[in-house]
C-alpha cells in the first residue's frame, strides 16, 4: 500500500495525502503586508498537489520579524490582506492554507538574506531593538533586551490576536513557531534562557511561554482550525536543549490537545554541529513519534518520493513536509505520484498537461 498519496486526518481537517509545503520566508512582504509576490508563490504552490501548503513565518508584531520585510498580522489591515490571498488561493485550490505564527526574538531586525543578512542595530535603517529571554546575543548579532514579564504578557497578547485574525482570513491551519532559534525556542533552551523567574530555570518554567501561548492560541480559535507546534528537536549543541526534553514537551502538549508536532532542529546557536545529509532529522521525528499519539510532521533534505515513501511506511512520522525541495522543484507531487504510480488531483485547466502515456496519474 503506497502512503504518500493516501489520506490521513490532521486535527480536524482531513488531508487528501501526507505531502506539506514546509514554511519557507519570502522576506517579500510590504510593512508586513502580503505582494503580488506572495498571490503568485502561495498560488503555485497551493496547485502543486500538495494537501496542506504552510505560510512562512509570520510575525504577531513589528519587532517580531526577521527581517523588515516579513510577512506580519499584527493588525487588522493585515487580516484583510491575508484574506484576499487565501480567497484567492481557495478558489481554484482543494489544498489546507496554514500560517506559522512566529516572534524571531533575538533573530530579528536583519538584512534581506541576498543583501548579506547582517544583524541591524536599532539605530540603523530597516532595524529596531531585539528582544529575548535574557541579554545573551545569537552570535555575533546585537544583544538583545531582556523581555520583563509585563512585556511577556504583550507578546502572547499579540499571538491570541494573531491567531484570531489567522481565523478570519480563513487559514485551515495555525502553526506555532517554537523552532530554529527564534522567540519560544529561545525560553526554551538553558543555552538562551538564564532567567531566575517563572519563565527560567528549570524544564516546565522554560516551557511555560510555549506552552502559554498555545494553550492561549488553542482557545480563543475555533474548533474547525488545526493548532500544531514547530520545534527543534535538538539544538545540536551540548548542554542545549535536546531530544529528551522534545519528547517530554510533545507528551505535555498531548495532554493539552495539540493537533500536531513539525520535528526540525537547530537554528538556536552558531555552535551548533550539524551532521547534514539525507533525511538527516528524520531519526528526531521517528524518536518522537514512538513516545506519542500525535500525528508527526518529518522534514530536514527529503528529496526523493521513494525516501518519502519508505519514512511513511517505517514509521518514522506520518507526514512530510517539504521546504527548499518544493521551491525548486514545485510540482514535486505530480513527479512522485507519476514515479510511484500513484494518482493526484489536479487542477482541471492542467489536466492536458500530462507527459504522453503518462497521464493515467491526474485524476
């Protein structure tokens, strides 16, 4: 039985297969603000064939972003703008819509990737003050202001709202960043977090802002929305945050009835020792799975439909989600359907396009 093409319920949504478009940033955005740029690559991508296309990271508040052009919806002209697009995108594609919902913390106020992606002091153009757990800079980025517990409060304040406003654009699916060294990682790991009060020391204060926020998140956003946590599953750094602590937060949010866990790493120190290579993370998403009933998204150089294929049938997790691999290759489902002899809907205006003796799998 192949199941890649097969479907699987994700919270409350049913998916029509286990192919998800991982959330890639676009650094594209207009003061936050969705372009013609995000109508066109959200557009191609959402025809792909893949159930669930996630959005990039999406900041809950200005000084959240990466960079000063990252996607934002701290505002209900931002709400408006999301709709539009996912109106768009609705009318000629049966895929799930997604946004990650995200604050980079002491990540934030950078430079466009292809202008250098330098870390920008507040008193320099496009940057603003970063902010943290505690004044520990990534690297050699700025040090960041130590978040007071009034200011905490803002941030998951401005996550509820986000994710309200998540809802009323018609997004299917929140993901919460908890990943790759931003905000919510960042209170997580004891490399990042020196905190003496509720929010530090010890494994369940450093989990409370996460756990807070979704628990936050979970709430104040209807049944008919999937609510699922991104985390690294390890910062691959000793003394970091690890696989035995990505196990135990992933068992906790169970409990509080999260809909999914995405299983990635890295991304929280410039020490980090990373072994890349294929399926390189994989082994993360499978411990996981192994210690949990909820539905576990793998990701990390999954190239291949028959890798793909052969983590499903392993269990090793029950979806893939692919990033840098669908960017380059955006009709990767349609190729791995047809290598593995498998059938996919796809829009009607391409039906005709099918490889002569090859069409057998568009449906």
């Amino acid at each position: 039985m192949n199941l890649l093409f097969s479907p699987k319920k994700l919270g409350p949504h049913q998916l029509e297969n286990r192919i998800i478009v991982a959330p890639m940033c676009q650094y594209s955005a207009e003061n936050g603000l969705p372009t013609s740029w995000h109508t066109m690559h959200y557009g191609q991508l959402a025809l792909s064939g893949a159930a669930l296309v996630i959005m990039e990271a999406t900041a809950v508040e200005p000084s959240g972003r990466i960079s000063y052009k990252d996607l934002g919806l701290w505002s209900d002209e931002h709400a408006s703008s999301l709709k539009t697009l996912v109106d768009n995108i609705k009318t000629y594609s049966t895929a799930k819509i997604g946004i990650q919902l995200a604050h980079a913390g002491r990540k934030a106020s950078t430079d466009l990737p292809w202008n250098g992606g330098k870390s920008l002091a507040s008193t320099e153009m496009h940057g603003w003050q970063k902010v943290a757990p505690s004044p520990i800079a990534f690297g050699q980025y700025h040090t960041p202001h130590a978040l007071t517990i009034d200011e905490i409060e803002e941030i998951k304040t401005a996550f509820i709202q986000a994710a309200k406003r998540a809802e009323s654009a018609g997004i299917d699916v929140i993901e919460i960043h908890g990943a790759h060294g931003y905000l919510l990682h960042e209170f997580l790991s004891p490399l990042s977090n020196h905190r003496t009060d509720q929010y530090g020391g010890d494994f369940n204060n450093r989990c409370r802002l996460l756990v807070d926020v979704f628990t936050a998140v979970k709430d104040v956003v209807s049944d008919n929305i999937c609510v699922g946590i991104r985390i690294s599953a390890t910062d691959w750094v000793e003394g970091g945050w690890d696989l035995e602590s990505s196990i135990a937060l992933t068992q906790h949010l169970e409990e509080l009835g999260c809909h999914y866990i995405h299983v990635s790493s890295g991304g929280l120190s410039d020490k980090q020792a990373i072994k890349l290579g294929p399926n390189y993370q994989v082994p993360f998403a499978q411990a996981i799975y192994n210690e949990t009933q909820l539905p576990v998204i793998a990701v990390g150089l999954i190239t291949q439909p028959e890798q793909a294929e052969a983590i499903l049938l392993t269990e090793q997790a029950d979806f893939i989600a692919l990033g840098r691999g669908i960017l380059y290759d955006p009709r990767w489902p349609w190729h791995a359907a047809e290598k593995l002899k498998q059938t996919i809907k796809v829009a009607p205006q391409y039906l005709r396009c099918a490889p002569h003796g090859s069409k057998d799998f568009f449906k």
